[in-house]
C-alpha cells in the first residue's frame, strides 16, 4: 500500500458550532468517569497494588479524576521481565509491521478526539485549544515515526567494496524506560513510546503523577490498534520511588526522559552507574527545561512582538519548556513595550478549562502554585516592578493571573530559573548584540525568537542566539513534528530533536555487515 507524504495533523474548527458540542459532550461524558479506579497494565493483564494515588482536576482540585496504582518495586520489576521477554519476538517484526501499529494509532486518535481533548482538559487544565494542539502533535507522532522507520529500513546500501556485499543494519537496543512530563501529557508520551516501539524496542512506560489517566489512555488506543501484549508495560506511581527503580534496574537498556532539569541530571547519573548483571551501557535521552527568550528589537513592528511574546508567555499558563518566561527589549521601545504588553495580558480570560471562552486555566498542582507565586514575590524583592498580574485569581482551581515582572535584572533569580507558570520578565537591552548576551546568559538553550525587521540582526541572531528551536519574527512555542525538531542545548537537554529525522536512530544500534562474495 502506498502511504501518502506526512503532513502535519490539522487543528479542529472551534468557529463551528457543531465541533464545540462535540466537545462539551465529550467533557460531560468525561465527568461522569471521574473517581472511577485504573490498573497497571502489564503484559496486556490488568494488574492492581496494594496502594492507591488520585489524580484531580486542576480546574476544581474536590473532583478526582481517576484512582491509579502506587506500584510497588516487584510491579516494576515484573513489567521489566515482561519488556525483556516481550523484547525476544518483537524485536523479529518487520518495520512495516511496527510502523502499522502507529499508524493505525494515529487513526483511533483521530477517532477519538474529543475524548482525548476533554482528558487533556479536565486533568491537567488545558485550554480546549491547548489540549487539541496536543492531541494532534501525538497523531504527528505516529505518522512521522512510522514513515522514518519505513525510512530507514529501505536506506542506501553502505559503499560497496569490490569483491564484497556490504550492509548496515539499524537495529533495536532492548528495554526501555519511558518516562514523560504532565505538560504535554499525550504528545510527548507518545512521542518517546511510539519512536521505542517502532524501532523494534519494548518498553515499560511511567506516565508522570499528575496525568495517568491520559497515559491509561493511550494504552486503551495501542490495545485497540492491536499491538500485542507487553511490547509496552504501563506502572504508575512516583518518579522518586518508580521512576528511580526502572532507571536503576540493570535490565534497563535505554531511558527516554522529559521533565525538569533536576531530574534529567539525576537520571544521568543514575543512568550512568553500571550495576551488577548489566552489559551494557545505558543510553539516555533527557530533554529539561528552559528560560526561554524573545528579543524585541528597536525596529520592529511592536504589536506583533507584543501579540508574540503574550501568546508563547501564558499559553497553557506558560508551563511549556518553550514558553517565554524573558522579555529582552531595546531599551529605545523598552517603555512602550510594557504598556503595550501590561494591556495585552490584561485582556486575557483565566478560568476553569473546561469553559471554551477561557485562554488561561489552572497550574497543574498546589505545590506548583506555590512555587509560582513564591517566584513572584522573589521577583519583586530582588527589583523586579510587578505591572501586571499577582499571587492569586479567584475561583476554586489552582487559578494565577497572567503576571508581568518589568525591570528585571539579567541575572536575577526569575531570570535565571524555569518558573514553569504564567510569569514574565522583562529585562531592558542598550541594544541588539546585548539583548542577544543576556538572552544567552543562562543554563538553558531550548528555544528563543527574535522580532526585528533587519535582516543582518536576523542573520547575527541565527548565528549567535544559543538555543536549540530558533524562530525570527514569530512565537517561541508551537513547534512542528517533522518542521521544527524539537531539543535544546546545555542544561536544556541531550538535544535529541524530538519530531525530526535522526531522532529513531537514538533508539538504535547499528550493525555492519560485510560478506565476501568472490
Ligand atoms: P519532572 O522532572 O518533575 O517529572 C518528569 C517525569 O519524571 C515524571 O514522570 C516524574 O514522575 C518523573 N520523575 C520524577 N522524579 C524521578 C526520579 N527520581 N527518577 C525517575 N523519574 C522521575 O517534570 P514535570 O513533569 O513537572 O514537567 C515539567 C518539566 O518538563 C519542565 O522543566 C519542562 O521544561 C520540561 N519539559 C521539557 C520539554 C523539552 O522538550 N525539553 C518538553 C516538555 C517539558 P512523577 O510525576 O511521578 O514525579
């Protein structure tokens, strides 16, 4: 059969009406599961713990959304002897078998949009928008890995040396671990499995604490897409306890990682430390955070910056590692920036994301609202001008208001750290090649974005701004499966470049082959 060119999934019509029933059918139908209990699922069989954790909507935290398992180390290590048995015949499929499965996973996904969209809503908070943007980068997912693994395995023979056949095969590494963030709780869960399995791996996936219930999801699709039992293992529970077994375990061959910079670095190490019974050294692909930066230049058109910066700034609450937590302004626009930009982020609704109407909804967590609103008042005392925005929103969720800290210093602490929430810096620039020295003076380097109408800056900032996903003249979020690889540089990660064409072979060892003929 023919597969047709990828394209990027489209994005679902909220200007039709019948679409915006369709979505609050599914959210109500929703609504009616809440509280109800999900097993771990390991070798396609339901399996329970002793121990239980909830999960709530964050938009009204009495409402639990679902009961999920608190495994226990022996659940872990089962469903790594499950992986590794599993890992004996799957790994003998052909890749149009494998890339099957994905796409057909993306179909089901299709299918079930609004079902989908509404557990992104209603467990961790996403705007309707939000939540189908991730829905569709989770069917890019699908698509794109299945056609690179289609890719590579009919790629160009190796040179051919006379008197010789000679081959290069890519194949799988073993076990995986699979360890993804609540932020884009299906995309990048799917992303790091589907990219796992295609290539011939088997895994045991650990979806994070705060969003099971889309993870218990995802498994219901591969189980209708018909994947066989235990090529992907689901355990819940906590990273610190789960998370840490799995990556500890010798049997473990490789560890797709997205989260925060602390627990990347200590997956590293732990990753790195080879334990008794393990012959092999572990691969780790870790994507972190980011302090994120647009740079708005003197000449520029300021309303379009400002719409940028407002959008990659509060978009999901800001807790995206692409969101832009840095404003750097030519200090020849810097006052009228702020104006600007305190009137945009007045304009923007925060509510329950089950509401169509709000942009914003509620942080993931209390700990997170917390932690946001504790980054606020440090902001403050080290100089910062609040000019927009606070600790706190009405409603009963984990509600903050789009918040904007004016007169930052560079190296100030929320300049410096991944707030992970609705929290934006603006720090003033003398000129263009300062605004770049400050946009590159942290840790990270995951995405940035420039706004100037000057082609040499453009072609200065392309050279110089340090980060991993640059944009000109546009937001900093959003990025493409197959237009942007997503992956940063430094502490922002291993740069794996998630959605582009060499992210398989991480999941791959390649074997030379050569065969005398004559
Ligand atoms: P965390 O680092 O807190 O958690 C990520 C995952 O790691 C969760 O599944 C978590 O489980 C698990 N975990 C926690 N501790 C351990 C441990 N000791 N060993 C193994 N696993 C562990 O990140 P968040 O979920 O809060 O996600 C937000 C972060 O992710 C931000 O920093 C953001 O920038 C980053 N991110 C980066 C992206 C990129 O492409 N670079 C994309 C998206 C997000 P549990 O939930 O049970 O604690």
């Amino acid at each position: 059969m023919q597969i047709p060119e990828f394209r990027n999934e489209s994005i679902t019509d909220w200007s039709k009406s019948e679409n915006r029933t369709r979505q609050d059918a599914a959210i109500a139908q929703l609504e009616t599961q809440f509280g109800v209990e999900y097993p771990n699922i390991i070798d396609g069989m339901h399996a329970f713990s002793a121990e239980k954790f909830n999960t709530l909507n964050p938009s009204q935290p009495n409402q639990i959304v679902g009961v999920f398992q608190n495994s226990t180390a022996d659940d872990v290590v089962l469903a790594l002897k499950v992986a590794a048995d599993k890992f004996e015949q799957w790994r003998w499929t052909s890749p149009a078998e494998r890339a099957n499965y994905l796409f057909r996973a993306a179909e089901l996904m299709r299918r079930r949009r609004f079902e989908l969209n509404a557990a992104l809503i209603l467990e961790v908070g996403k705007s309707w928008g939000e939540a189908d943007g991730d829905v569709a980068e989770a069917i890019d997912f699908c698509e794109f890995y299945g056609r690179e693994m289609l890719r590579y395995a009919n790629q160009a023979p190796a040179i051919q040396l006379p008197g010789e056949k000679d081959e290069l095969w890519s194949l799988p590494l073993g076990v995986g671990v699979i360890i993804p963030p609540w932020n884009f709780p299906l995309a990048i869960l799917t992303g790091m499995t589907a990219a796992s399995i295609v290539t011939g791996n088997t895994v045991v996936l650990k979806p994070a604490s705060d969003s099971p219930f889309v993870g218990f999801k995802f498994m219901e699709i591969m189980e209708e897409a018909g994947l066989p039992p235990g090529v992907i293992n689901l355990v819940t529970g906590p990273g610190s306890t789960v998370g840490d077994t799995l990556v500890k375990h010798p049997q473990t061959r490789f560890v797709a990682f997205t989260g925060s910079k602390e627990v990347g670095v200590h997956i590293y190490e732990e990753a790195a430390k080879v334990r008794p019974g393990q012959i092999w050294l572990k691969r780790v692909i870790a994507e972190m955070g980011g302090k994120d930066a647009i740079i708005v230049d003197a000449e520029t058109d300021l309303d379009e910056a400002v719409e940028g910066v407002a959008l990659s700034a509060f978009g999901f609450q800001g807790q995206k590692c692409s969101a832009c937590s840095r404003a750097i302004v030519d200090e020849k626009v810097y006052d009228e920036f702020v104006e600007k930009v305190v009137k945009r982020t007045e304009s923007i609704s925060v509510g329950p994301a089950k509401a169509f109407d709000n942009f914003m909804g509620p942080v993931i967590n209390k700990w997170a609202l917390e932690k946001i609103q504790r980054y606020i008042k440090v902001g403050q005392k080290e100089g910062g001008r609040l000019v927009v925005g606070g600790t706190s929103a009405p409603g009963k969720g984990y509600f903050l208001p789009p918040t904007v800290i004016a007169d930052v210093h560079p190296q100030a602490t929320i300049a410096q750290e991944e707030i992970f929430g609705p929290v934006l810096a603006v720090i003033r620039a003398n000129d263009f090649d300062h605004a770049l020295e400050i946009a590159n003076g942290t840790e990270f380097g995951l995405t940035g974005a420039v706004y100037t109408n000057n082609r040499n800056k453009i072609e200065t900032a392309k050279l110089q701004f340090q980060v991993g996903n640059l944009y000109v003249n546009r937001k900093c979020t959003g990025a493409m499966v197959g237009a942007h690889p997503c992956g940063g540089f430094n502490m922002s990660g291993t740069n794996s470049k998630a959605g582009g064409r060499d992210y398989l072979s991480l999941f791959m060892q390649a074997k030379s082959i050569a065969e005398k003929i004559e």
